[in-house]
C-alpha cells in the first residue's frame, strides 16, 4: 500500500540504531495494539512513567526570570483527552504539565498516540498534593487560575473572560476532570476562574466544551500574550 516506503524507511532508521525489526501479519500488530489503528507499524518500548517535580523545579530554576507557563491537569481520566491536552500544550508554548498522580490516567501508548507523539518528547510531571503544590507555587511569587466551564457553579473566586486575562508573572493554568471540573479544594487555591464566552444561547444538555478543546482556547490566549511579550 501506499505506506510501505515510509515503513521501509523506519525499519532501516531502526536497524540503524539496532533496534530489531521483526515483519509480522497485520493481525499480530492488531493484537499487539488491542485492535486500535496502527498504520502497519507498532514499537514495543517501555512504559514512560511520569516525572518527579523534583526535576522540574531544577529545571526551572535553570531558567531565569523567563515568564513561565505551566499547564496543571486534576483528574483527567480519557487517555484520549490527555493526549490531545499534551499535544496542544505542547504545540503552543506551554513550559511544564503537571498531573495529579492519583484518579488520573496513566501515559500509556493511547496517550502516546493521541499526543501525536509529544508525550515522547514533552516530559510529564505529577503530584500527590496538588492544593499544597499550588499553596507553594502562589507563595514563591507565581499568579495561579484555574479554568470554568459552567460559571455560575464557581463560588467564592471571581471568573472572567479568557479574553480579558492578561498576566505578567509566572503561570500556572489549572484544568478540571472531563466530568466534575475543578474540585473545590482546587477552586480555592485558584486567584481567579477564566471562562468561555459561548457564541449562543446554549441548549442545557450542551452547554460545555470537550475538556482538550477547551484547554486549547485558553492556552491559545494565554499563550499569544506569552509571545507578545517576548518580542
């Protein structure tokens, strides 16, 4: 078919670095890949685990007084979801990505594929205590807003547009699970909740967008600022 140039082409890129490449029927890849789309090539690696924040924080510090931006998920479960958020975090400017290490998903191959393969060069950091993480960041000087997909449940923080945001310090950009949102614990750590404007009168059964799509809105704004100010 038409991508047997390309598979040649990567199984001369592995024997290059002596990788062993094994020609197999499609169904062992199908079975290797637990029925998902492979496009006639599978790469058995191991798991990728997430990084300590530890390292991060050295990273940072070799850094300077750059305007940081860090992209911090709570409880993103979809491996598809995770993968997208990785992809557009990635692709847009974002610095770091934090999980929360418990009631998250895992970096597992879906995620991998979903990234189109940033989670392979993009490192992924987690934590046990993110409201302490947060409380610690916000002391060390660092602006944290967390992000609201139904703004009249957010109480005792103000939420504004995304478009209205503007920031010149340090970042951090919280991002709720696909179905609770930001835990309220998390809500309150949080300087303000940014939010996005629907273009209509929303039907009640639609009145959110899809958790990485909405990520990549705020990122995008967030981000041209980021941009603007380096030049």
């Amino acid at each position: 078919g038409p991508g047997r140039p390309l598979r040649a082409e990567l199984a001369l890129q592995a024997a290059a670095r002596g990788v062993p490449v094994l020609h197999v029927p499609g169904r062992a890849l199908d079975t290797l890949c637990r029925g998902r789309p492979h496009q006639g090539v599978c790469l058995e690696a191991a798991p990728l685990p997430f990084r300590s924040l530890r390292d991060a924080e050295e990273r940072d510090g070799e850094s300077g007084d750059r305007q940081q931006l860090w992209l911090v998920l709570e409880h993103i479960q979809d491996p598809m979801n995770l993968g997208a958020l990785l992809r557009s975090a990635y692709f847009l400017g974002v610095d770091r990505v934090v999980a929360t290490h418990s009631n998250s998903c895992p970096l597992t191959p879906i995620v991998s594929k979903a990234s189109s393969g940033a989670m392979e060069v993009f490192d992924v950091y987690s934590t046990d205590d993110l409201q302490g993480f947060l409380k610690a960041k916000s002391a060390e000087g660092w602006e944290v807003v967390g992000t609201a997909s139904r703004p009249e449940d957010v109480e005792g923080v103000p939420v504004i547009s995304c478009s209205e945001f503007q920031w010149d310090k340090p970042l951090i950009v919280v991002i709720g699970s696909e179905g609770e949102g930001l835990s309220l614990q998390t809500q309150l750590q949080c300087r303000q909740m940014l939010a996005i404007p629907p273009g209509r009168a929303l039907h009640p059964g639609i009145d959110s967008l899809n958790v990485s799509v909405a990520a990549g809105i705020l990122l995008h704004s967030i981000c041209s600022q980021k941009r603007r100010h380096g030049d």
